[in-house]
C-alpha cells in the first residue's frame, strides 16, 4: 500500500455502523478520507491533510487550527499506542460543523490516571476533550475510532 492516500468516500464507508452511516447522510455533505503508515514521520502528513482539505472546503481561521490540533494529538496517540500499521483520518463536513475521526487496528490503551500532572506526555485527549463540542472513543477488538466534533 503507499504510504498515503487520498480518497472521498460514500454514505456506506467501510468501518462504519448503520447509526454512524446514518448520522454521516444526515449531517455531513462533504467527506475526506487519508490513510497513512502509522509512523512519526506521517503525522506532518494528516495535520497538512486536515489543513489542505478544510482550505478546499472554505473552512479557514481558528477551526482550521483547532482541527490540525486535534489531528495530530489523535494520530500521535494511535502511532504511539496502538501498534496499528496504518492509521486513517477522516474528515467529514457541512456548514455547521466539522467531524475529524481517527481509526486505527491496534490495541487500546486507556489514558493514564495521572496523565494531568505528566510534564509533557498523557493530555492529548485531555485536549481533544477541552477543545471539541463534542468526542468519543470507540474502542473494539479490530482497534480504535475516535471522534471529535467542531462546531463552526
């Protein structure tokens, strides 16, 4: 597989449950999908993804920073702590809001209890948390989804 791609996907992606395909028909008129090696050196790769795609949808200013955060805290967390060999952001927009997903097929890990008080480790999703309407982890025995909502 290259190291990336670049694809739209339809209202029946693969990875997504009826509700989930549902909520995605209903809310979201525009997708964008990339997946990359789970490696370092491809996190650059989904923040510039994440930049590039919402400048193309007309999305600039603060979400567009927020969004890039997110994107890298989620993909660092899932090449540093799944095992995954892949990891693939989706990307997922409308007028009013913009839903940035991260999945992978390594294993969860719960965040440390202690991960506050970490001086620079542990509050990715601490930040995730604090900087989106809305998220959720979806941890499974084929590995990791996990979502956040921005609101524009």
């Amino acid at each position: 597989m290259p190291p990336s791609t670049l694809s739209p996907a339809g209202p029946h992606a693969p990875g997504l449950n009826d509700a989930e395909t549902q909520i995605a028909q209903r809310q979201h008129s525009r997708r964008a999908i990339c997946t990359l090696d789970a490696t370092p050196a491809h996190v650059p790769r989904a923040r510039a993804f994440a930049m590039d795609t919402l400048t193309a949808w007309g999305v600039t200013g603060e979400i567009t920073f927020t969004a890039q955060l997110i994107v890298s805290e989620l993909v660092t967390n899932a090449v540093r702590h799944s095992g995954a060999d892949i990891v693939r952001v989706t990307l997922d927009g409308d007028n009013a809001e913009v839903s940035i997903t991260v999945s992978d097929t390594g294993t969860w890990h719960a965040p440390r209890e202690d991960a506050e008080n970490l001086p620079e480790h542990g509050r990715g999703l601490a930040m995730v948390k604090e900087s989106s309407a809305h998220h959720h982890i979806d941890p499974s025995q084929r590995g990791t989804r996990v979502w956040a909502m921005l609101k524009m």
